[in-house]
C-alpha cells in the first residue's frame, strides 16, 4: 500500500534533509569499495611507468609495477584489476597469434599479480585489437569484419588467460555467439570456476579515443567499428543483447560506456537482475580530469557523483581508472 502523501506544511521533504546525520539515514544508494574493478595499462620493459597523455593521472606499467600496483589495489581493498595490453607494434599481425601467446605480456601480468596479490581478481580483455594490424576487435577478410572465424580466436586467447590464472574473462568483441563458445571451452578445460564479465551492450562509441591511445590502437584502427558495436540510438537492442550473452553463460554483464548510458544499465537491472557493470570509459575520465585541471569542476567531488549514480541506476559495480583514489578516500 502507498502511503499519502501528506501536503505541505506537515509534509516537509526537506526535513529528511536537515542533517548529515539524517541525510545517512534515508540515504537510498552507496558507493563502496567493493563496487570497484581498476582497468590498468600494461606495457613491456622493466621498472617502466610512463604517462598517457590523453588520460591525466593514467600511467602504462611494466609487469613487475602492474603485480606492485596490484598490491596496493589489494590492500585498498579493490576487488578486481582489468588489464589491457600496450603491444609493441612489431607483434601485430593480420592472425593475431600474440593474442592467444601463453606469454604475452597480458599473460605474464596475470601471473606476476596472481603470485603478488593473490587476493585480488584478475580480469582480462578479450578481442583482437591489440594484435591486429587494423586495429579491429575481430579478423578483417575483404574489408569484413568476419564473426565466426573471430570466435576460434577468442577462444584461444581465452583459455589461455585461463590458464595464466585469470579469474574474470572479459569479452569485448561484441561477435555474436561468442560467449557459449567461450564458456564451453572453458568448461571443457576444466575451468569451471573461471568468470565471464560479458561486454553484452558495448556502443560504438566516440568516447573510447584515449584508451585507443593508451593501447596503441589509433593508428593501426582503419575505419569504426559500427558493424559490430552497438548503434548509440538503440536501447531494446540492449536487453536482447544481454538476454542472449546471460543464456549463453555470462555471470556478469556490462554496459559501456557508463555515464552517457545509465538508462541502459536501469533497464538491464530491472529486467534480468543479474550481476550488472558499467564501464566509465577513458572518454568519460578524461573529460572530469581535463574539467578538474582547468579548475572548472571539483575534481574529486565529480568523480565521487559520477560513481555514485551508477549504483543509483542499479549497477553492482562501476570499471573506473579512478579507481585507487576513490578507494583511498573511502577509506578515510
Ligand atoms: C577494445 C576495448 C576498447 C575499450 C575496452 N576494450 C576500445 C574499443 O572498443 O575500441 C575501451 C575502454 C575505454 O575507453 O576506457 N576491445
């Protein structure tokens, strides 16, 4: 039963207002450190941290500072670490045979911050693009980006993650059917505790052009990616994307980018109630940080309401390159 609602002046929506101490008490949604999984950037070398200029405050590590970075995520109380690898152009081929090399660099990380902070979930990224000569998530044959043959590929980059310790695989291709062919291999393997984070609803988006950066992807990218990624103006396409990733045997979903999409993410939660995730992406971050630098917006306070309205559109946790420093200020 709805309760009436008593009209002004005994109804008064401003006394739930008055305090901070009252403000707690109905406050409906928190954000928390749990909610957290910190997208890291590695690159080869040793001892190596070098600055992605598009993404202020982001840095590409070696592995043995991605297993320390680890550590620290781990004793902030970070759950989870995504990693994605900068490869050296040189190891881009049209087969992109790096993708599934048991150690590439993507792989030699899992193992580095499984033997440094085995506490912490190891999530990884699965597409072709930063094996392919073109830049694209999946092969290119006469100008087509081809969806079966992409699929034996993730497939064997997949398992080897698998067997590098990854905890969490997270497909970002967006080829149709990729998921069932992921999950039966993995089962197959023997890996049946191994997650997928499924990139169900990924826009082709305008919003990921410094993460092309901090990859190394620009360049080598020919064309968009508008056959695969979803058209930014749908939204039913969403929910038939995720309902086919969930049956398939996703555990978990993601909507991406975040901010531009809450609508999305609403919908998803209300409808399927699975574990849901929202990507804010490198586009979203680097425009509160060049805002925040320029004095124009309070930094912190930003990124603090940005994270917080992904839990209020229902989302149970939030891939940010803000990461640490939220977790640090949650931690008091
Ligand atoms: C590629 C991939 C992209 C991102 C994550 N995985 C870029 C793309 O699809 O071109 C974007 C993340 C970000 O912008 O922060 N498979």
């Amino acid at each position: 039963m709805k309760p009436t609602i008593a009209p002004y002046p005994s109804g008064r929506f401003r006394r739930a207002r008055q305090s901070e101490a009252i403000r707690g008490l109905v406050r409906e949604n928190t954000l928390t450190v749990n909610d957290l999984i910190w997208p890291v950037f590695v690159r080869d070398g040793e001892g190596v941290e070098e600055p992605v200029p598009s993404m202020p405050g982001v840095v590409r590590r070696s592995v043995d500072l991605i297993a320390e970075a680890a550590v620290e995520a781990q004793a902030l109380g970070i759950p989870a670490i995504c990693l994605f690898p900068y490869t050296d152009p040189g190891l881009k081929t049209e087969d992109c045979a790096e993708a599934w090399n048991p150690d590439n660099l993507s792989n030699r990380a899992i193992r580095a911050i499984k033997a440094a902070a085995p506490d912490i979930a190891v999530m990884t990224d699965v597409a072709l693009d930063p094996y392919n000569i073109n830049g694209h998530d999946g092969y290119v044959v006469d100008g087509e980006i081809v969806n079966d043959a992409t699929i034996e590929a993730l497939v064997k980059m997949t398992l080897a993650q698998a067997e590098a310790g990854a905890d969490i695989i997270g497909p970002s291709d967006m080829m149709d059917g990729r998921i069932g062919a992921m999950r039966q291999a993995l089962e197959a393997a023997g890996h049946h505790n191994v997650m997928i984070l499924s990139y169900a609803a990924k826009y082709a988006s305008a919003f990921y052009g410094p993460f092309r950066d901090a990859v190394g992807a620009s360049g080598a990218l020919t064309g968009d990616k508008k056959t695969y990624q979803m058209d930014p103006a749908n939204s039913n396409e969403a929910l038939r994307l995720i309902e086919r990733d969930l049956t398939e045997g996703a555990d978990m979903v993601m909507i991406k980018p975040g901010m531009p999409y809450l609508d999305i993410c609403r919908r998803v939660k209300d409808t399927f109630g699975a574990p849901t995730y929202a990507y804010q992406v490198s586009g979203e971050y680097a425009m509160l940080q060049a805002a925040a630098q320029n004095g124009w917006l309070d930094g912190e306070k930003v990124m603090l309401e940005s994270l917080l309205a992904f839990k209020r559109a229902g989302c149970d946790g939030i891939l940010t390159y803000f990461a640490p420093a939220v977790a640090r200020i949650l931690n008091g």
